[in-house]
C-alpha cells in the first residue's frame, strides 16, 4: 500500500469549493491502492463558513491531521489574511516530523490556498519524495493584467508579483500537475520548460451522489424561496466576478426580451444568483445585481454573496424550477460546481465560452443546454440565444431532464479518484 500526503487546508466541515477534490476522493483511496493522510487547518481558524454536514461524507476511519494557523484577527492589522500565508509555518513544523515518522511516496497539494505550495520543493529537496499539484485555479493570474483597476482585485500588482515569484520557484521542481482545465497545464508548460506533457492531466471535479443521500436524509432548510408557488425561481450558486459579465449580460439580456415580448410569462421570473464572492460574510462586492439593474431587471433578480452552507446550496439546486450557470470570458474555466448540478436532475441552461469543456459535458449527458459565446459577441446577440432557450423552458416546467447517466458515469466522483491513482502510480515509476 503506498502513501500519499495530501494538504488540503480547507477540509470539512468548512464549506470552500477547493477542498471538494479531497473530500470526495478519500471514500475511494483505499481500495484503490492509496493509503491517504490529509492535513488541515483548525475550521476555527479559517475565515469560512462551516457545514457540519460535510463530516457525514468523510469516512469514519479517515486519518485528518489538523493543525494551527495564525489567528486573522491579528495578522490583517499588518495586511495578511491569506490561509496559505497564516499556515505556511505550522505545515512546515508538522509535516515534518510526520514524513519523519512515516514514510509517504508522494505529497499531494490540493487547494487554492497556494502558499503552502512551497514546501513542495522543500520537502522534496529534504526528504526525496515527489509531489504533485493540483491547480484548481491560476495561481499567478495574468487575466487582470489588462483589465482597468476598478475590476481588479484588491492589492491585485503585489499579490499578482509574489504570486508569480511563487509559483515560477515551486514549478520548476514540479514533478506532477493534475488540473481541472486544459488551460492550466498548457499555460504552466509554456512558463516553465521543465514541465511537459507527461507530467500534466486533466481531471475535473467529480460528481458524489453521496451528497444527495445526505441532503435526501436530513431535514436541510431552504431560506431563499417557497418550492411550487407562483414564482418561477431560477438558481445560481457560485462565485460571480467581472469575467462573467458578459454571460450574465446575455441572461439579464434575454430577461428583458422576455419581459418585453411575453410578459405574462417572464413577470413570475425570480432569479437568485448566491455565493458569489469569496469574501467573508458580509464584506462581498456585488457583481451580478447591479448588470441586472442596469437592464432594468432587479426587480427580478437577487444576488447574495455570502456563501450558504454546501447542504442548504444543494437544496436550493433541488428545489429550483430552473439551474442557471453563467461562465467565464477565461477560456480556461470550467465550472467544476456543474457536476451538482446535473446530480440535482433539474432543467439546466448554461452560458458559456463555445471553447469550455461545459459546452461537451452537456451535449453528451444530456443534462442541460449550453447558449454558447465567444468573447467578441455582442450582448443582444448572445441575449437572443439564451431567450430562446428559456422561453422554451419556461413553456415546459415543470418537467425532469432526460439525463444519460451512463455518460456521465466517466464524471462520477469514483472515476475522478480512479484518475488521480493511476497518474499518482504513472509518476512514481517516471
């Protein structure tokens, strides 16, 4: 049985979208030849939301280290509130003395918290054991280069410049990279010549029906709307962010037409766009709402940025007459929340570059239709193809899409596990 480390600083019960991949993996591990350590941070001193239901997925014999980190409430007075950052140390003292102890065959990062990422090539200078990373997002981002400064992220040209020092001294010792996007690892190969084609894979986020037993087990509230009333509520969960304001251009777009050319209909339209910052609660910046007002549609859209809890999102998706995905101008992002989605089994539209993987991923399974764009389309041109597409939605519901399960069994949480042993084993014997 070989031995993987995998850091993972967010774990649940914390509800953030990065630590998903661990945490649907570790029922499957074992039996597939891996025997998985996870070290985390203390939920207490992470600065998210926390669902304790998410222990309920975890195996009872699961081995989970948690560690310290420094407290935020202090390290923000001087400017530092990344996890990566606050963790860095304790990772570093705690691991340690446990590949003293035990000996791993392979350290495993996944998680957006890129800091951490370091000491990969620490440990593998010091104790010879290979590692792996999983980019679920950019870690140095080059999207806002050209963007204006009120699109940017706060502090974007000092955390962009320690991004890229980071990342350029950590990739050159690289010895895997597992992504959720075949963007990622071409972009990685074209900084860093040490990084090749057999070293990269691409394995997105599976889906865990595991989380719908949950959800069908417990009795989880659902606080935004009444299912089976007048309202036809369409649903988002999921972070918004100026890179998906031509998407959400087209949605709003296509509202107003339909408000225009058959209000009857659209009138009962109630679109709730929710978790779309990852800002602490109550700090985020809206980015959905005001595209709505400014298409004269508010009155028909709520946008909430602080984060539900994973299990009560789930049952938003469940209860919703309608799934309401809006991509990203990036070509390289795809939205690994899709996979919940389809497992909701609901009436799906998703707006989305014509290169994503999305756009195939729902062709084949059958689960939704896809109002594609490419980032040159003007806003009542992409709006006019997903008008159509909800109008002849709204004249259907309420009814359950024609999934093809046995196509999306290759997107299951099993088959993404699977992957991720077999690249393990591939680059062991590298």
């Amino acid at each position: 049985m070989r031995k993987v480390l995998i850091i993972s600083p967010n774990f649940p019960p914390i509800n953030a979208a990065d630590m998903h991949r661990v945490r649907q993996s570790l029922t499957y591990f074992t039996e597939m030849g891996w025997e998985p350590t996870v070290v985390a941070v203390e939920p207490g001193f992470v600065e998210m939301s926390e669902d304790p239901l998410l222990l309920e997925t975890i195996p009872a014999n699961a081995h989970v280290i948690r560690i310290r980190a420094f407290n935020p409430k202090f390290t923000r007075k001087i400017g530092l509130g990344n996890l990566g950052y606050r963790s860095l140390w304790f990772y570093l003292k705690t691991c340690n003395a446990l590949i003293k102890k035990c000996r791993f065959d392979l350290v495993y990062f996944s998680t957006t918290a890129f800091p951490v990422m370091l000491l990969g090539r620490y440990w593998k200078r010091r104790f010879g054991i290979p590692f792996i990373i999983d980019m679920q997002d950019p870690w140095r981002n080059d999207f806002y280069l050209d963007k204006p400064k009120h699109e940017r992220p706060p502090k974007f040209l000092f955390a962009y410049n320690m991004d890229k020092f980071m990342e350029a001294f950590t990739m050159k010792k690289v010895d895997g990279i597992v992504s959720v996007s075949p963007g990622y690892p071409k972009t990685l190969m074209e900084r860093y010549p040490n990084i090749t084609p057999d070293m990269c894979t691409v394995i997105p986020f599976g889906g865990a029906a595991i989380d719908f037993e949950v959800l069908d087990k417990r009795q989880v509230a659902n606080s935004l709307f009444t299912p089976g009333d007048e309202t036809i509520n369409f649903a988002y969960i999921g972070r918004g962010g100026h890179d998906m304001g031509l998407a959400v251009t087209g949605i709003f777009a296509a509202l107003k037409m339909g408000l225009e050319r058959d209000p009857v209909l659209f009138s009962r339209v109630k679109m709730y766009f929710v978790g779309t910052s990852y800002a602490a609660d109550g700090q985020g910046q809206k980015t959905i709402e005001p595209v709505a007002v400014k298409y004269g549609v508010g009155d028909h859209v709520v946008e909430i940025t602080d984060r539900l809890p994973y299990f009560s999102a789930l049952k938003v998706l469940k209860d919703a007459d309608i799934l309401v995905i809006p991509g990203s101008t990036d070509t390289n992002y795809t939205a690994s929340k899709l996979y919940p989605y389809i497992l909701a089994n609901r009436p799906l539209i998703a707006v989305f570059n014509q290169n994503s993987t999305v756009v195939d991923i729902l062709r084949k399974t059958r689960a939704g239709v896809c109002a594609t764009f490419n980032n040159d389309d003007k806003a009542d041109i992409l709006g006019e193809k997903v008008f159509t597409v909800m109008q002849q939605y709204l004249q259907r519901i309420p009814f359950v899409p024609d999934i093809d399960w046995s196509e999306f069994e290759p997107y299951s949480a099993r088959e993404a596990t699977q992957k991720q042993v077999d690249f393990f084993n591939k680059i062991l014997i590298s």
